[in-house]
C-alpha cells in the first residue's frame, strides 16, 4: 500500500485517547488513528444533530423533561389554540413557577 506522510493537530484529550486505545490493542498509533479513520469513512453519513436536538438532549438527560406518552395525546388535542397574547393575559397575575420553586425551598 502507498502511503502519504501527513501531520495532523489534535485536541490534547483526542491523542490521549488515540494514545490508550493503542496500549490496550497492542498496535501501533498509527494504525489506530488508520483504522478509525477507515471505519468512520465506511459509516453512512449521518446528519449531526441540530443544536435544537443536542440542546433536547442535554435537557432529557438531566431528568427536566420527559416525553409525554399517548395517553396525553387528548388533553393537547382538546387544548384550545392561543396567540401569545392570549396565553400572557390568561397568565396574567400568576407568579412564575421559579418564585414557587425558590419558596419551595425556603430560599426567600
């Protein structure tokens, strides 16, 4: 196989990675670096997900919200369809829900 010399700049943390992977396969580091090169070439091409997405995600992960199942599928569909001024004003006088969440705690 001909090969090409190429030098390439790592994040820090990538090359210790690259670095450790090598160790416990017994290879060399550069045909880690190859070899994962290869494979992430051989993978179909994903769209990466959109800062919306990977925003849902973080927020999913820390248990702040959840999917709601089927069974709510009829309270959002009865929900009768508001402006934003609709909603402001039917909100009007109801203090947010993180001054409830501060009392809650005995944090005032």
């Amino acid at each position: 196989m001909e090969t090409a010399k190429l030098t390439v700049r790592l994040p820090r943390q990538l090359h210790q990675t690259l670095r450790e992977r090598a160790t416990r396969s017994a290879q060399s580091l550069n045909k880690v670096i190859v070899n994962t090169l290869w494979r992430g070439l051989e993978r179909k091409e994903i769209t990466p997900p959109s800062e919306y997405e990977r925003t849902m995600a973080a927020i999913r992960k820390t248990g702040l919200v959840t999917t709601l199942g089927p069974e709510w599928d009829k309270y959002i569909e009865d929900a009768p369809d508001m402006t934003a001024e609709e909603l402001r004003e039917a909100l009007r006088g109801i203090s947010p829900l993180s001054e409830d969440i501060i009392a809650d705690r005995g944090e005032r």
